[in-house]
C-alpha cells in the first residue's frame, strides 16, 4: 500500500533549478558557489561534524548502562531505520537544490522557511555553548604541559601547614574542576563575576574556530585534515596503551557483557533513538549546506552508508578504550581501597608486613574477627567495603567523564603529561570539527536570508557570527556558567532539533514530493531508491522521530527542574547538591527550546499575513 | 583500646624501673613500613638497623641541642612488635634517670627528618613517627604560570595567521577589483556601437552571425 499523499505546492518549478539547468550548472563550474577540492574533504567535514564529543562521553556511558553488549541491538537497529534514511535524505535534497538550509526549505515551498530559520538558531544556540566546553578543554590542554600535573595534586592553605580544606574533602581532581577552573558558585541565582582565565580561554577557542572557518569550506576543507583524522590517531594510540595497563580488560569485559534483559526497558529503545539521531548532527543544517557543493552526480546514497558505519564503528571504538581506561581507573582505586584496609588492620593488630595481602586479604579478615577482641578492635576500625563492581559502575558522562575521571586515570599513568596533551588535543579535535558544522549552519542561512548586503565579504560575516557567539558565550565565563551550560544543553539541543527533522522528512516526503525526489536522485546517481529508503522516508524514520519526540517532551515537562551543584558548605558535600531551578528559569528554557520550535509556525503565518496584504494591496 | 588500658595497668608496677613504656608523656611511637617504600629490595629489620635508628635519634638531638653529646645509650626502645614498630624514649646525656620532654625531641626530629628518612631509605609515610605530622614541602611556583605561556604560543600562532589570510584576501580582491576595471577600460578603449560590447581581438561584432543572443537579429 503506498502512500500517494501529496500536497498542493504550486510554483515550485520555478523556484528550484531543473534537471537541465543543474547540468548546465554542472558544465560551467560556477564560481560564485564554492566546492570542494576532492571527495576526501567533503567525507572529513561531515564525518568531522558526525563524530563528536558525545561519541566519547555519551555513547559508552548509554552502553554500559543500558545492557551492555546488548545496547548495540536497539543501536544498529536505530541506526539503520532512523540514522541513515534521516542522513541520505539531507544529502540528497542538499545535493539537489544546491542551496543553504533556509533556500532549501524556501525553494521547496514559502511557507516552510521558518524550518531553515529555526535550524538557523539551534545552530547558533549549540555552537555557543559547545565551544565554551572547548574552552575547557582548551584550559586544560594549556596546564598539561607541566609535570606533575597541577590537578594530581591538591595546593597547600595560606599559613602552609596543611592542604586546603575544600580539596582534602573532595579530591584534588575536583578540586581542580570545580574551583580553579570553574569556581563555580553554590546556586546559579549567585552568578559571580567574569573568571579572566576562562575569558582568555574562550576568545581562543573562538580564534581558532574563526580562523578555521574564515572563507568557508576553502580553510574548513583544508583544516579537517587534520581535526577529523587526528582523533582516531589518538585513540588508537589510547587503546593499544590503555590494554597495556592492569584492570583494562575487566573494564572492556563490563561494558560489553550483555544484559538482555534491559531490552525490554522502553527506556532503551528511547535513548538509543536518541543518541543516533543527535550523533548524526541531524537538523543543523550543516550537512545540507555541505551536500550543496558537491558535483551533481555524487553519489549521496554511498557517502550516507558509509558515514553512518563509520559514525557508529566510531561510537564502539571510542566505548572501548573508554572503558580501558575507566577499568585502569577502577583498578587501582579498588587496590588503594584495599590496601589502606590492610595497613590499617596491619597497624592495628601490629602484625608484620606482608601477613596479609590482596590475595588472602578476605580470609585473615575472617580469622581475625573470630576472636572477641579482634572483633571489637575491626569494628572500631570501620574499614570501607571495596568492590571492583561499584568502582567501574561509577558511571559518569559528560564533562564528569573526561574533566574528572579521565584526568584522574592519566595522573596514574606513567609519562601523564603526555597522555594529557594527547587527549586534550583528540577531544579540541572531536570538538572543532563538530563547531564547522554549526558555524555552517549559521553563516550559510545569513547569507541566503540577504540581512548583510551582497558584497560583505565572507570573512566579514564568519567574524561577525564569532565575535557575537563569543561575547554571548561570555555567560559561560561566569562563576555560575556551568550551571547555564547544563541549562543550554538539556534544552536548546533537544526538543527542536526532534521537532525540525520530523518537519524536514515531511516536508521532503509530503510538500516536496517523493516521487519527484526519487526522480531527482535518479538523475543524480543514476538509480531510484529502492523501497527500502521508500518505505523509511515515508513513514518508518517520521514515526520513530516522532515517539522519540512524544517521549521527550513529556519527560521534560514532567521532570522536577532541579540541577546539582558543588557546594563546599553543604551538609553532604562532597556529595553534589540538587537544587530546584528559580522561577525565572521558565523564561530561558522557553527561549531556548520554545523560539526555535515555534519559529516554523510563525514564520509560516506571518509568510501568509504578507501574501494577503499584497494581495489585498495589488488589488486596491 | 581495651587491650591498650590493661596493658597499661600491668606496667604500672614496673614503671618504676623501666622509662620506657607505650603511652608514656615521654615517649614516642615509631612505625617503620620498609616492605611498603622498598618492595623487593626490602632489607630485613634487625638489631644492626635498631642500632643505626637510635643513632639517627643521637645524631637529630645533637644537631637540636648544641653542645649535649646525646650518645646511643640515651635512646632506649621498647616494646618492638612484628609490624616493625616500637616506642622509644630519651634521656638526658648529663643524668640518664631525666627524660627530655616530648617538644624537646619532637623539634629535634623535624630538624633532622630529612636525614632520618634517608638514612634508612624512607619517606616520612614510611617512616613515621606518631604524633608528629610530616612537614609538607612548598610547592614550586614559576614566575609565569606554565599555561599562559602555552596560551600564549597558541594565540600568537592564530592572531598570526587570521591577520595573514584577511590580507591576502583583501589583496587578492583588490586585484580582482583592479583586473575587472582594466578590462572595462580596455572595452570602453575598442569602441562600442549599437550598445554592444567588444571582444578582445577587436573590431566590431557583427551580431548577423551570432547565436544565442539577447539583442534582436537584424
């Protein structure tokens, strides 16, 4: 049963090239649009902008969580039906009408151009925040060359005769994070002043990002060679000496040993939805605008597989060593655990050194609390419990991953400035390519909207776009800003990114037209798309975008807005805190989540509202 | 702790005899991890090592007190255990029954500790002396901080390169800029009849022979 449902969209020949026009345009080499150098350039940048930081520190955290071994079920599934449809779609309508993401929605029908505009802003909005998290990164690349390194150990008080107490509560790591990176404040109402380190280290960042992007895809292109094969370099070289280090394999071996059961968590199936569909960078707007300068004849249909697999191999490849290193990590804390348990037993009952060990540890333990005395004199003792279990449970993604856990797994390592340098630079790389599509995704649409004159210079428009995001971005610099990022993150890059593809496939399927579209790609790549592609486009990627979004929505609504903060007075500390946002938080996330979304509407009526007026004033 | 209480209330009749006794007001508790600092080139605890340890002692308490020659005979140890721990006490060089006061030999062996540590080849977690915390080194503080030299570095190399490609751009467009307006003034130059322009090699376009044109054939 097909789905012949198509809906009236006059004028629309005249408003895209035609399949001649785009081979005259094909003959003449236009100068005026740029292209890519070679076909390389073109699979870096959109695997650049693919793979990102959420491959390291969001995917292996899903994985182990959600089943283990079993998560790469719902994964490949979603990969297949959700991924790789949405991704040839917005390669192929890119490639085809050669434009920008809001001349593409404006070509295909007026009205849809708030879908362009609204890509426009979540492009912006991400762009801002994911650059400040570069700064970070950026802060911590600028203190690894130091050995030891400044975060392994925690500074000495003023009158230097013990440690800060803040950093002998908690750990000289998060001590490190929270107070001489961040210095967050307690509540995000307490917003503190501008921290001068991290301005300096957010005008950088967007240096660098500017004068990557400075003329467009001619420096990005050129840039990619390095920022989208240096990652894999790295983690390559992370892995072969991550399996060199004790505990790594068990920490392989927890995350991928499979838990079925979890499969039947819907809980699974959604996040799994989720994360393909913001690890493909979907909805930005980018990837369309990268497909645009592409040669007619390219074939979208191969670049999508294959930047699907390699995004998804990716995600394992990065799960893994991860994981070896949180295994290392895991390890050594379980031993640390269990020998100041045994020196303490060893201080107590003033045995010899060596009497107990790892190995027969469990065992003297049992033969010292047989007697009364040694009962009493263990109970006064109150030894921790160590289990390797809990160590590499202790889940954590995000910034916690790579800021807290990872840095405290290189301190260990031998030669740790070096594997910091190495890492700091893979997630500055993982990061910078990732911003090439967002700054695409901003830029591009300026350009097609005509708010700059013509003659401005695309150096003049890159800049101005970077010089506006750093000095909005200036939020995240102040003593509260981790809080707004955690804000800016939960609610400007999820729900109107759902609601944006699920307008573009509809768009594309419904207004534009499928069988036009498989005409199209037909011209393009010599063959139709076979039913498989048919049958996603039209209903199966739409649907699953759908619940993912349903799912979504509702669970933002219903959720308590409370958000954890460091504080050293706290009762828990160094527990972190849950705090219940302040009221006047409504008011951001509407503008975060609530503008861009209703951005599509509104665009669309007030598209109307100027048609009956000319009308009505052609007419008088 | 129970154990601890009676043991005490059994020495107190030697108290009398013996200076030295575990949680005397004089008396110090000395744990010695060698296993733990050295691993496989641990040596083995014996009297010859307690010998060299109540010489460290005389020698910090000499280097203290300038002038009292403290001798081995003014440290006695008791109360050695399997851990490899003991206490000891010191006496005064002029009158052994006098014990020194705990300050007295606590500053004596935070002089000194360096050399205590090293003459057995330990740390102070390793060799530890109870009640008296290990004095903790100021950490070494550049002038500059490291990473604003590397920020530096990088900042430098970008502010470099974003002034390179804006002037070479801004170059490379008023060469364009110069080119286009060359070429006009060459058109301008071959002369233009009926409004239509000329092509390089001169002369006027016969618009008979042309195809594909905007301007109607004649």
């Amino acid at each position: 049963m097909k789905l012949k449902i198509r809906l009236p969209n006059p004028g629309l020949d005249d408003r895209i090239p035609s399949h001649k026009d785009l081979e005259d345009m094909e003959k003449q080499e236009a100068a005026d649009r740029p292209q890519w150098d070679n076909k390389a350039q073109y699979l870096l940048t959109c695997v650049g902008f693919c793979v990102g930081l959420g491959n390291v520190w969001r995917f292996p955290y899903l994985c182990q969580s959600h089943g283990g071994g079993a998560f790469m079920i719902p994964f490949l599934f979603l990969l297949i039906f959700e991924g790789i449809p949405l991704l040839y779609l917005e390669f192929a309508i890119g490639q085809r009408l050669r434009k920008g993401s809001v001349a593409v929605w404006t070509a295909i029908n007026p009205y849809l151009a708030g879908v362009g505009i609204a890509s426009m802003c979540v492009s912006f909005l991400v762009g801002m925040y994911y650059n400040t998290i570069i700064a970070w990164v950026m802060w911590y690349f600028f203190h690894s060359f130091q050995s030891p390194l400044p975060w392994s150990q925690c500074p000495l008080n003023d009158n230097r005769t013990g440690l800060v107490s803040e950093c002998k509560r908690s750990s000289s790591i998060d001590y490190f994070w929270y107070r001489e990176t961040l210095n967050t404040s307690e509540t995000i109402d307490v917003s503190g002043g501008l921290q001068w380190w991290m301005v300096l280290c957010l005008f950088c960042a967007w240096a660098v990002l500017y004068i990557c992007c400075i003329r467009g895809i001619e420096t990005t292109g050129k840039a990619v060679y390095i920022t989208s094969t240096l990652p894999y370099v790295v983690l390559t070289i992370f892995l072969i000496r991550g399996l060199t280090l004790k505990g790594s394999v068990d920490g392989i071996k927890f995350l991928f040993t499979p838990r079925v059961k979890e499969l039947m968590n819907p809980s699974v199936w959604l996040d799994a939805g989720a994360q393909v569909f913001y690890s493909f960078s979907l909805a930005f707007g980018g990837l369309i605008s990268f497909s645009s300068y592409n040669p007619v004849h390219n074939n979208c249909e191969q670049d999508a597989v294959i930047i699907g697999i390699i995004n998804g191999c990716t995600s394992v490849f990065a799960a893994t060593v991860v994981y070896s290193i949180i295994g290392f990590r895991a390890t050594e804390q379980f031993n640390t655990c269990l020998n100041e348990n045994i020196l303490m037993l060893l201080n107590a009952f003033d045995l010899a050194e060596g009497t107990i060990t790892e190995t027969n540890y469990d065992e003297m333990l049992r033969m010292l609390n047989s007697t009364t005395s040694g009962f009493d004199t263990i109970q006064g003792l109150d030894l921790s419990t160590c289990n390797l279990e809990t160590f590499l449970s202790d889940g954590v993604e995000g910034t916690g991953l790579a800021f807290i856990v990872f840095t405290e797994a290189i301190t260990k390592m031998p030669v740790s400035p070096l594997w910091s340098v190495l890492f700091f630079i893979m997630l500055f790389c993982l990061g910078l390519s990732t911003m090439f599509g967002a700054i695409e995704g901003v830029v591009v649409p300026l350009q097609d909207l005509k708010i700059f004159p013509k003659k401005c210079p695309k150096e003049a428009l890159s800049g101005i776009v970077c010089l506006l995001s750093f000095m909005i971005a200036l939020i995240f610099c102040l003593r509260s800003g981790n809080y707004w990022l955690v804000l800016f993150d939960s609610y400007a890059g999820s729900v109107p990114l759902l609601i944006i593809a699920f307008c573009e496939m509809t768009a594309v399927a419904y207004i534009y037209g499928i069988d036009r579209f498989n005409k199209d790609i037909e011209f393009m790549i010599g063959h139709k798309p076979n039913i498989f592609w048919q049958a996603m486009w039209r209903l199966v990627s739409p649907l699953i975008v759908f619940v993912i979004f349903v799912f979504y929505f509702i669970t933002k609504v219903n959720a308590e807005l409370t958000y954890i903060s460091w504080n050293p007075n706290s009762a828990n500390f160094p527990i972190l805190e849950i705090l219940t946002y302040p009221k006047w938080v409504y008011i951001v996330i509407f503008i975060l989540a609530g503008v861009p979304s209703l951005l599509i509407p509104g665009v669309a009526l007030f598209q109307l509202f100027q048609r009956c007026c000319c009308k009505r004033n052609m007419y008088k | 702790m129970l154990e601890k209480v009676l043991f005490l209330l059994c020495l107190t009749p030697a108290l009398a005899q013996e200076p030295c006794f575990p949680g005397s007001s004089h008396a110090y508790k000395v744990r010695i991890s060698i296993k733990t600092a050295l691993g496989n080139q641990a040596y083995v605890w014996n009297d010859n090592e307690m010998y060299l340890f109540r010489a460290a002692m005389a020698f910090a308490l000499r280097s203290y007190h300038n002038g009292q020659e403290f001798n081995v005979s003014n440290i006695m140890v008791c109360n050695e255990t399997p851990r490899v721990s003991f206490w000891f006490v010191v006496s005064s060089p002029e009158n052994s029954s006098v014990l020194l006061k705990k300050g007295d030999v606590e500053n004596a062996i935070r002089k000194s500790r360096n050399r205590i540590n090293g003459a057995f080849l330990l740390t102070d977690q390793t060799l530890e002396f109870i009640d008296i915390p290990p004095t903790l080194a100021a950490p070494v503080m550049p002038v500059t901080p490291p990473w604003l030299i590397v920020f530096g570095v990088v900042m430098g190399a970008v502010g470099a390169g974003i002034i390179f490609l804006l002037v070479s751009s801004l170059v490379q467009s008023k060469r364009k800029k110069n080119k286009k307006t060359l070429d006009e003034d060459r058109e301008d130059m071959r002369g233009i009849e009926n409004g239509l322009g000329c092509d390089n090699l001169g002369g006027v376009y016969n618009t008979t022979f042309s195809d594909g044109d905007k301007f109607t054939p004649m």
